[in-house]
C-alpha cells in the first residue's frame, strides 16, 4: 500500500541506507507483527532484488538476509525440502531436513554448462550459484561508471617510463589521478593498487620518501597492496602516488589499479593491466 512506497535512494556514508534496506526494515516490523500474507509480496520483492544483478552494500545486504530468513524462519511450517538437480543430463534427487542444501558442483568446464533445478514439493526454494576465482591475466577491462581513473609510471625525476621494462633496483613512482564525473559527492571511496611480486613497496612512513597522498581519509600500506580511502567532491579530481622498487628480476603481471564506493560497487572504475619485467 501507500504507506509502504519507498523512494529509491543509495546513501555512501552517513546512515548508509538505500530503499532495499527500508524495505527489510518494514519487512522485519510485520513477521514481529505477524502479517504473513500483508508482507509476502515484500518478501518476493526483496528476494528478487537480492538474487538480481546488482550489486549491495553490507548493510542492505545484512537487513535483507535477516529480513527473509527471519520471516521464513516463523511462517515456515517444515524445514524439510526436496528438488532434483540434472547436471551433465545426470539426474539425482536431493533431500534436506535443514532449511539451507549446499552443494560444491563439480566437472564445470570453463565454457559453462546447464544446470537444471526442479521443485518437486509445494514450498518456495531460492537457488543461488556462488562462483569464486582468480580473473586470467591480461583479460580485464577498463571500465568507468561515476568515477574516471589514469595511471602514470613515472622515474623519482619525474619523467615518464614509456615501456614495460624497468630496470633492477631503480625506484618508480605510480602517479594515480580519480576524478569524479558526476555532479553527485561521493563518499567512502576505496582505490586498491596490487603491486607485481618483483616489486617491493617503500612506505614513505618508514623511510621518509616524500610522495604526494593528496587528500585521503586512511591509508593501508601491505606487503603487495595499498588501500587507499578517501572521498570526492562533483567534479573534483585527486592524485595519489606510490613509491616502488624494481626489486627482483624476471616477468611479471601487474593488475590494473581499481576504485569504488564502499557502499555502491557500481559506482566504479577500473585501468587494465600489464606484463612487466625488471632485468639487470
């Protein structure tokens, strides 16, 4: 009804609300309430949502997750479900006295393959399918949603490293810029630099090389990474360097430097990456 309208809204800092976690609040008010039937169209609104594309934020993902299991944990007459599950045309029937099944698939191929799920009692069952992996090097994609980001490989002078071949024990600079295309303020920004195993970090807290962190919030300096957190303005650009050194010699793969918002993966931008060597 009218009073259950929700605008759509995504807020990257403050009470880090968004319309889906609304939505679960309301959703956790009426199971308290016992309204099984008033609130099963916001129960099937917030599952599809959660099994949708997009992507949440912790905490509108945490309200909703409690939301549903919390509204099928007092409406659900038996935990007890059974599906068939046809993977590689071979058919087997699962039955679970849990209200949760998890099983780890086997035998994928990397083109994928068909996996057929088939409800054989009167309840409701949500399928989710979890992958997790390393992406392959040199396949990503630049990408820019909100955010806009460069990156510069330069020497301690200042001059522009041109190729992919650095030379060992030399030190370089990676001259980051992120601009904000947008007319929006965005907050708790994240941009993440993975540095190649043949190059060591220097921490310009321990041994006072000056490079310029621009305005951040907090820095993360670890032994391949640096996590740098900070916010922009419409409009407003920022540049961030690290200083490194080409340590140890052979080849290499460096990951492209990624940003988003903590609290809107969408809210993105990501370079590609690169083959690099270090030679005497």
């Amino acid at each position: 009804n009218s009073e259950m309208r929700i605008e759509k809204y995504d807020e990257l800092g403050n009470t880090y609300g968004s319309d889906l976690r609304d939505k679960s609040m309301i959703l956790q008010n009426m199971t308290l309430m016992e309204k099984k039937e008033d609130a099963i169209n916001l129960v099937k609104e917030i599952s599809k949502a959660l099994s949708g594309d997009s992507s949440y934020s912790t905490q509108t993902t945490a309200f909703a997750l409690m939301a549903v299991s919390e509204y099928f944990g007092i409406n659900s007459p038996s935990s007890k479900f059974s599906f068939e599950i046809i993977q590689n045309g071979k058919s087997q029937i699962i039955e679970s006295s849990t209200p949760i099944y998890k099983k780890v698939l086997t035998d994928i191929p990397l083109s994928g393959s068909d996996i057929e799920i088939a409800n054989r009692e009167g309840g409701v069952l949500y399928g989710v399918i979890l992958c997790e992996g390393v992406p392959e090097a040199g396949f990503e994609r630049e990408s820019s949603n909100g955010l806009k980001i460069s990156e510069y490989h330069l020497t301690k002078q200042y001059s522009d490293i041109v190729d992919s071949n650095y030379k060992q024990g030399s030190d370089l600079i990676i001259n980051i810029t992120v601009k904000n295309t947008t007319p929006t303020e965005y907050e708790n920004l994240v941009l993440t630099e993975i540095v190649p195993s043949g190059w060591e970090i220097h921490n310009a807290r321990l041994d006072n090389n000056v490079v310029s962190n621009g305005d951040v919030d907090y820095q993360d300096i670890r032994d391949d990474r640096i996590f740098t957190y900070f916010n922009l303005k419409p409009w407003e650009r920022k540049t961030f360097q690290v200083l490194l050194n080409a340590s140890y010699l052979g080849k290499y793969y460096k990951p492209g430097v990624s940003v988003e918002a903590m609290y809107n993966p969408k809210i993105s931008a990501n370079t590609v990456g690169k083959w690099i060597t270090v030679k005497k």
